[in-house]
C-alpha cells in the first residue's frame, strides 16, 4: 500500500481459481467491505478493459480509516479493479482519493501500467 494523507494505492494478491464476474463481486466482495466500512455507499461494478486486461471495476464511497494522529476521518471515494489471469488468481488494485478530488487522470495512468509477470 502507497498512502499520502486521504490518498491511497493498494495492490493485493488474492487466491482464486475462477475469474470474478460483476455478480461474484457483488455478491462476495461488496458485502464484506460494505460490512467493515463506515458511511459505505455502492456506486456501481461494471467490467472494464485496461492496459493489462480486463477488470471487474467496483466504485463506493466510504470513510477513511481514521489518521493515526489526529483520528480525523474523510469521504473517500473507490475504484477497486480486480484483474485476473488462469494460474495467478487475482490481483487487486484499489485506489481512494478524498471525495470531489480530481483523480480521474491519476487513476487511469496506475490502472493502466498494471501487467502480470
């Protein structure tokens, strides 16, 4: 995980013997971080094609975990892709920027270099 301030990158590695559809994702995913998120409120999960494939692309709004100094929390907003590929399982890639920040760029340029190796 990258992080600065409310903004953050996230890569992980999950195992997986099937590539995620939009209903797996809202089945199984969405629910487990609808239930461990404050303020949590589903925008959409479509499947979208990057650079490195194609992606099951979950969009939310939630809380971020509370600043380690001051314990502030803010409304992030949150793309979580989820590639996947025979034999490697999925990667995760999710990415949170304060709500209303201009991120559409950014966000595009890192979900665009992910490859798998």
């Amino acid at each position: 995980m990258f992080t600065d301030k409310f903004n953050s990158v996230r890569v992980e590695r999950v195992h997986a013997t099937t590539a995620p559809t939009v209903n797996s994702v809202k089945a199984t995913d969405i629910s487990a971080i609808s239930a461990a998120s404050t303020h949590f409120s589903l925008v959409k999960v479509t499947t979208v094609q990057r650079s490195g494939g194609r992606a099951v692309l979950a969009e939310y709004h939630a809380d971020s975990p509370p600043d380690q100094v001051t314990g502030k929390r803010v409304a992030v907003d949150v793309q979580r892709y989820a590639f996947y590929k025979a034999g490697n399982g999925e990667a995760v890639l999710t990415l949170s920027g304060a709500v209303g920040a201009d991120n559409v760029d950014p966000w595009r340029v890192v979900t665009d270099s992910f490859r798998w190796s």
